[in-house]
C-alpha cells in the first residue's frame, strides 16, 4: 500500500483484468514504491508506464480515471 492507504497493487490488478493495462513488472514497482498521491498524476503514470500518451485517447483515459478515482475513495 501507499498513497495514502490506497491498495496500488489490487488497483493496478483491477486495471488490468478489467481493462488491458498490464504494466510490465518495473512500471509496477516504481508505483508501488512511489505512487503519485493524486488522481490524475497516478492515471497518468499508468499510461506513461504503459508507454503510452495519457491524452492521445481522452476516453481511455477517463475509463482508467474513474477506477483509480474509486480506488483512492476507498483509501
């Protein structure tokens, strides 16, 4: 856990069953070891980690923000 009591690693297993981003082993590390303390630094990080635009694909992007948003109102 960290972030604030967020459980990082349910909420990256939950983004990935649920909807394909998989970040490879040392992505999830670096979040699990340091993970941005906010929303939409931590939904970015996990597009950047996945080597991907976290603007390229504004609904995308909202899909993984409202997991992480539920992830952290559950902290």
């Amino acid at each position: 856990m960290s972030a604030d009591g967020v459980d990082i690693t349910a909420l990256l297993d939950n983004l990935c069953v649920e909807l394909g981003f998989c970040l490879p082993l040392d992505e999830r590390s670096k979040l699990r070891a340091s993970s941005p303390t906010d929303v939409d630094s931590f939904t970015d990080a996990v597009f950047v980690g996945e080597g991907m635009d976290p603007y390229e694909d504004k609904s995308l992007r909202e899909l993984v923000r409202q997991k992480v948003m539920r992830a952290f109102q559950h902290r």
